[in-house]
C-alpha cells in the first residue's frame, strides 16, 4: 500500500530516505554512473511529496554522492572524479549478519570521506578462491577465520597477506591465533566459542535445573530425554557432523590425532578412533535426529525460535537471530568429558600485499577494530568484538540477549583451535569428508582408517 505524506511523519521519513541512499552509494549497493529512481517513485517509496524529495537528494548532492541533472535525473558520482578513491572488501556470507557491516561501513566513511568502499560478497572462500582474488587484485581486503588463514600458512603462501600492526587492545589469544613466523598477518575483528543455547521455559516447565559448567554429555542426554516432547518438540539437536561441532567432540573425547612413523594420520586403535565411534552412537542415542548428511542448521535455528527444540549447540554469531525475538532464552557452557574444552571462532581482516590502495585498506582494517567499530558491534549484535575493552562492556541493553552473555569470559581457559587436534587445513577437510560418510552408515570403520591413513599428508606436524 503506497503511504501517504503526513507532516507528523515528514521529517523521518526524509531522513529514512537520504539515509537509505546515502548508505547503498557509500557501500556499492547503487553503483558509480547509474541514476536513482525518479523524484515521483521516490516519493511514492518514502511516503513523501515531490518538493520533499528533491530537498533530500539537495543533502546527497551537497555531500557530493549524487548530481541532479536537469530533465535526466539524480547520478550517482563515480569517487574518482572527486578525488576519492575505491577499495574492494572480500565478505562471506555470514558477515553482514554477524556484525551489521554495511553500518561499520557508512561509520568509516564519515571519518575517510575520500575513501568509498565496495563490498564483494563471497559466499565460500576456499584457498584457491581467496588466492585467485587476491592474485588478481580483485580484493583490497578479505574477511578470512582461522581456516582459513591456516589454509595459506600451510600452503606457504602468506607472504600474499600485508604484515599488519599488533594491537595489544584486542585479545592477545586471537592476535596470537593469526600470527606466524612472529608476524600477525590477519587482524582480529569478532569471535565467538561454541556454546550450549537453551529454552529457558522448557527447563521451568520440566522443573528442571538449567545447564551449568558442572555438565557432562550424560547429564545432557538425561535432560534432553526429559524435555522431550513427542509431536511437539525435540530435547536436544546438534549437527555434530559439520566440522566444527565434530571438532569439539574429537577433541574433547580423544585429544589429538596420533601419527605413524611417516608422518601420516594413524586412527586404528586410537583414542581418536574412540571418539569418532561415541560421535557416531550419538545419532543412535537421539532417533529424533535426521539423518546425519541432512544440513539442519537453518531448520534446527528456525525450530528453536518455535520452541521446537529445546537445547542447540551454537555460538554467539547465531544469537544474532535470536536477540530481536521474545524467545527467553540463554546460553551455558558446552557439556564435556570431564575437561571443559569448547571451539574458538575467529574471524579477522587481511589486506591484499599486491593491493594498489595499500594504506587505505589499512586504514579501514584499523577502523574495523577501533573503539567506535567495536563498542557498535557490541551494542547492536550479539557477536564478540576483539577489543576487551568493547567485549566486556556492560551497559543499558534494549535488545533481547542471554543472561549469561559475559560466559565467553569466564570460559576463555577452555578454548582451543582445531589445529590443538594435531592437524593441518587441508587433513581436516579430508577427515570430515569421510566422516560424514561414516556417521551416516555409509562406510565402516575399516574404510574409514584405510582412507585417512592412506591419503593424509606425509609431513609431520609441529605442534
């Protein structure tokens, strides 16, 4: 239904219309040369008169954005004409979820006017893609995670990241995460440990106590047997088969992966073999689940919103879909084997060494973990900035987030990298792959030795 103008609601949505646009041009939504809609579509869009609109687009054209041109209409400026200039930000698919990007992005060009951001989305970054990127010169700056960077450093190839500065405001556990050879060559920017996320009001209504550091997967099953519902709600769900869950398991029931003389992966008779066969009684112990190849993420979040499934394991990036509902929630540490240990994800931001903006990627990476980037992700999502100072930041909060949302805190101790399970990038890819045939049934135990012994790499780790 078209809105009509209301001079009660004319200065809003004025300012929502300059707003929208500014933000598109400034972030590449509404590329350099083209023209916006006309003044009458655009007063039909925001619910303003004519005369309105084109006092808006006099905003966009004084901050040099935009150029009226008579009986042709409203073009967006090309930066370089003025003196500005572009640089390419590489995005995965999560990051504009898990930070609200696009507003960090208007917040820097207010500082850097000169320098116009545009956003590349990536919807997967394999090596070879984020290589080929940046070989190219397509990217300035990339988002990259700890796979990620551990992908180049495994391949030899991080002489292609810009060394960038340490800064000892973040977390010294995520710069050291991202640093090799002594020099730190991804800037961490968010992180987030995996962590146990529950319906508050199941656990009330079951009389049951809610999760604390003390469980173990045994308590865990337990409660899930008790909240579960049949025809109405699952218990428990965790798709342990996608890497990082099954990272957690593995490495809390069987530590490391062991290596024959050669340098190979070596599994028959391990602990690690044990883990592997308790990861797969799991789908056993909870015929609820689908089958395990099935990618339930999306569905499981959307039925734990629904109050389908009572307890997930999560982390605090998915929160962000949960902060804006009413659902009473919280989060509590991950169940473990005895010894706490949960997954660290981290994300940072790498410049390209061949970019030929060099100093303004940096600049926008050094804004990226500034005070204001960082107090703005911890006010208005759920992710965990770098910066301590931002992370543990305690003030008024309109939005709905978990009681316990300083956990990540107190559990820091427990935190642990995939790489603490004695392995290389490109081995971990392997594994799972095979894994998930072997969870599903596909293969047995002995396939699965003879597979990832036989491929794995010759070149033994250092720890």
């Amino acid at each position: 239904m078209e809105r009509k103008p209301s001079r009660k609601t004319f200065r809003p949505r004025l300012d929502e219309m300059i707003t929208s646009i500014r933000n598109n041009i400034i972030t590449g939504n509404i590329e350099p040369g083209k023209f916006l809609p006309s003044e009458k579509q655009l007063a039909e869009q925001f619910g303003l008169s004519v005369p309105s609109v084109r006092k808006g687009l006099s905003v966009l054209a004084n901050e040099s954005l935009i150029v009226k041109k008579p009986k042709i209409g409203s073009q967006v400026v090309d930066p370089a004409e003025k003196g500005a200039i572009t640089i390419r930000l590489g995005l995965t698919s999560t990051i504009p979820d898990d930070v609200n990007i696009h507003q960090l992005i208007v917040l820097f060009h207010r500082k850097h006017p000169n320098i116009r951001i545009q956003v590349v989305k990536l919807p997967g970054l394999t090596y070879d893609q984020a290589k080929s990127h940046l070989d190219g010169g397509m990217l300035d700056v990339l988002t990259m995670n700890y796979n990620h960077f551990r992908a180049f450093a495994d391949a030899g190839r991080l002489d292609e990241i810009e060394p960038l500065a340490r800064n000892e405001a973040l977390y010294p556990f995520l710069s050291d995460a991202f640093t090799e050879d002594g020099e730190l060559r991804v800037q961490p920017f968010v992180f987030s440990p995996i962590i146990l996320c529950y319906n508050r009001s199941h656990f009330v209504q079951q009389g049951l106590q809610e999760p604390d550091s003390s469980w173990d997967w045994k308590r865990l099953f337990e409660c899930a047997a008790a909240l579960d519902i049949p025809d109405e709600r699952i218990g428990f769900h965790c798709y342990f088969s996608t890497a990082n869950r099954a990272c957690l398991l593995l490495m809390q029931k069987g530590k490391a992966f062991e290596r024959s003389e050669d340098g190979r992966l070596k599994l028959g008779g391990t602990e690690m073999m044990e883990a592997i066969r308790y990861s797969r009684e799991i789908y056993k112990k909870i015929p609820s689940l689908p089958n395990s190849l099935m990618d339930w993420d999306n569905v499981k979040l959307d039925m734990f919103r629904q109050g389908k499934v009572s307890m997930m394991i999560t982390s605090y990036f998915v929160l962000n879909f949960l902060h804006h509902s009413d659902l009473n929630y919280d989060i509590a540490p991950v169940p473990h084997f005895g010894e706490p240990l949960t997954i660290l994800l981290a994300i940072g931001m790498a410049v390209n060494r061949q970019s030929k903006h060099k100093e303004a990627a940096c600049k926008l990476v050094d804004f990226m973990i500034s005070p204001t980037a960082q107090q703005y992700i911890r006010e208005h999502t759920c992710s965990l900035p770098a910066r301590v100072n931002s992370a543990e930041w305690s003030g008024p909060d309109t939005s709905n987030r978990p009681s316990r949302f300083t956990l990540f805190r107190e559990i820091i101790p427990s935190f642990r990298l995939f790489t603490d399970l004695n392995i290389r990038e490109d081995e971990y890819n392997l594994l799972f792959k095979e894994l998930r045939l072997y969870w599903a049934g596909l293969i047995n135990e002995e396939t699965l030795s003879s597979r990832i012994e036989s491929n794995s790499s010759m070149n033994v780790l250092e720890k």
